[in-house]
C-alpha cells in the first residue's frame, strides 16, 4: 500500500486497522505518554488528537508530568487535561499510549489504567510492553512513534491536517535529533518529506523547537558541561547534573534535552552517559551511544529501557552510588568489546 509516495508495510496497515476499530465515533479517548513528554510523545498525541476529534471522537490529552513549554505551540486550545489525567484517564472508553510500551513509564498515572480500559498503544520501543490487553501498532525499526501515527492514518486514508502534520513533523526532528542519528532511515527522511509537502514550515519549527531556549536552559548546560569527565581508556564520558540546577536556573527535565551529545561528541567516545537526581529519590541516567554499543541492553540491566543508541534507567540510590554501579558495568561492558 502506498500513499504521498510512502509505502506501507502490510503487517503495520493491519495493525492501524485494529486499532482503529476500537476508536469508533462517540468514544471517549485519553492519550498519554511517558513521564517527561519528548517531541515524539507529544507530536503524536496532538497529531492523533487532530485525527480523532475530526472524526467525531471525544479525545483528551492526560499525561503524567506537564507538556514541556517548548512544545505548547503544537497543542490546541482545550486539547490538554493533563492536570486532571487520573480522572480523564479513567473516565476515558479507550486509552491510547503513545511512545511507551511499559506502563512503569506513566509515573501517576500507571494506577489509573485498569483491565477495564481497552489500552491500544502506537510505540517504537524494543521493549516486550507491560500495558493490559489491546491493540499494537508497534515497529521498532520506525524512527519515531510519529512515523507510526502517520503510517496509521494513511493506512486508514484519513486525511492529516497541516496542524497535524506539524505535530508528525516534530516528533521524527526530535527523536532523530533533527535528522542525525542512527534512526535517521531513508524511510523516515520520506515521512518527513511528504509532511513538507502537507505544509509544513522547517524553518518556523527549527525557531519553536530549538531557538526559543529560555536564558536559564543554557545557563543550566554550562553548569552541567562543567561537571564533564572522560576516560579515553574507556571510550567513556559522562555529565552530572548538580542537584539544585534545575530549581536554581527555573528549568525542566526537557531543558536537559540534549546536553548527553556533548559528551558522545567527543572523539573515541563510544559510551556517553547524563547523570541526574530526581524529585522521588531516585538517580536518572540517560545512557547514549556510538558505533555497536548496545545501550537497551545495558540500560534493561538497571530495569531501564530505550533504543540501542539512546537508552534511560531511574536506580535507586545517591548519586554517588549509582554513578559508582553504572560505571563499573560501563567500563567493564566496553573493554568487553
Ligand atoms: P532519555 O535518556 O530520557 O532521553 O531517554 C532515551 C530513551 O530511553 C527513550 O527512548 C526513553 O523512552 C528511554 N528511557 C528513558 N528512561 C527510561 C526508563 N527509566 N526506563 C525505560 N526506558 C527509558
Ligand atoms: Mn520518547
Ligand atoms: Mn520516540
């Protein structure tokens, strides 16, 4: 099957099938993402807000933590309710959770979704999912869970709209690192490509996404640039985020987007790690990399999950005890290969 010059897999048409047989105008469906909503998360859901509302469906978004200020420019009037998610969640015929396939990702929210729900899910994720029973569109060869939600409306042949198609358009610039990593598939390059041809705006995006930074975003990265090590023995860098520099600069976790690159910029480093202690106690690590180091399969044995180039795990501990436990299996991982 192939439309705007893209084709589509069959086994991706028919799965888009069955989750839109359960999206039947009048249901009420809530879409959620993971905790600290990426352009991809939050791309997708506007985009499938957009596709659902059109069609007669009473669509919410309810997300575990706020839609990060970067990304308010996507969302319409009235589109998101993530400050009631638990009640909208649960009120809600039909949930649909986006770029996630572990419900441990929902933060709050993962107790608001029962078996009395029917969960579909749209993800790009290598992970095996924990969600209850439901319809799947899940590829993690796709680049974006963006590149999916646009597989399912072509394979329905339900229009995208430019606001749309937009909001598809972030999420394979985010996730691909505006078109740099390994995820940066010819076929990904097509999505992006036909979603210009919708209309999108490049060049208004690139000022939304990436040149409206708050000072105390840059502030915040060279704070946590000087906390930078290296171990060239290792072909290992890492950043730590000192504790109170998110509170101390106004930023967010989505203002830490990013940084990890400086480290996995630096010749020889195959392994780049960021550091960072949250709210709850527990220690954030996002794990990055280069070449054919396997960072899902580093990150799962901390209870983490990701991509095999882009990975994150939450451990228990100080931030001195998980740097020193995830560094050691770091280095140990990469003399092994
Ligand atoms: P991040 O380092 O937060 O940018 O995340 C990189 C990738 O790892 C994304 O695909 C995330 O969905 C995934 N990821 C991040 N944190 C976790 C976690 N605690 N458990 C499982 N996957 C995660
Ligand atoms: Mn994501
Ligand atoms: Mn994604």
């Amino acid at each position: 099957m192939t439309t705007n010059g893209v084709s589509i897999p069959p086994e991706r048409a028919r799965a888009a099938q069955d989750v839109a047989a359960v999206l039947a105008p009048g249901r009420r469906v809530a879409l959620t993402t993971h905790v600290n909503a990426d352009g991809d998360g939050v791309g997708s859901e506007v985009a499938l807000w957009h596709l659902l509302t059109t069609r007669g469906l009473r669509a919410a978004i309810a997300n575990p933590t706020p839609i990060p200020e970067r990304f308010h420019f996507l969302v319409p009037n009235g589109a998101d309710h993530s400050e009631r998610a638990t009640r909208e969640i649960e009120s809600a015929d039909v949930v649909v959770v986006l770029d996630i396939s572990d419900v441990s990702r929902l933060g709050d929210l993962a107790r608001a979704i029962t078996h009395s729900h029917t969960v579909a899910c749209i993800d790009h994720h290598v992970s095996g999912g924990s969600l209850p029973g439901g319809p799947r569109l899940v590829a993690p060869d796709a680049a974006a869970t963006a590149e999916l939600v646009f597989d399912f409306a072509n394979a329905l042949e339900w229009p995208l709209s430019p606001d749309a198609a937009r909001a598809l358009y972030v999420g394979i610039l985010t996730d691909t690192g505006a078109f740099r990593f390994a995820n940066t598939t010819p076929r990904a390059l097509r999505v992006a490509g036909a979603l210009l041809e919708r209309g999108v705006d490049p060049e208004s995006i690139y000022a939304s996404v990436y040149a409206s930074a708050p000072e105390g975003r840059v502030r915040l990265m060279t704070e946590v640039l000087e906390t930078l090590v290296v171990e060239p023995q290792h072909g290992l860098a890492w950043v730590t985020v000192p504790p109170d520099a998110l509170q101390r600069h106004g930023a967010t976790a989505d203002d830490l987007d990013g940084i990890v690159e400086y480290p996995r910029s630096i010749a020889g480093v195959r392994l780049a790690l960021l550091f960072r202690q949250l709210a709850n106690g527990n220690v954030k690590v996002s794990f990055r990399s280069l070449g054919d180091v396997d960072v899902a399969e580093l990150a799962a044995g901390f209870g983490g999950g990701g991509h095999r180039k882009a990975a994150g795990a939450s451990l228990e501990g100080t931030l001195a005890e998980v740097q020193e436990r995830v560094l050691a299996a770091a280095r140990e991982y990469l003399n092994g290969r």
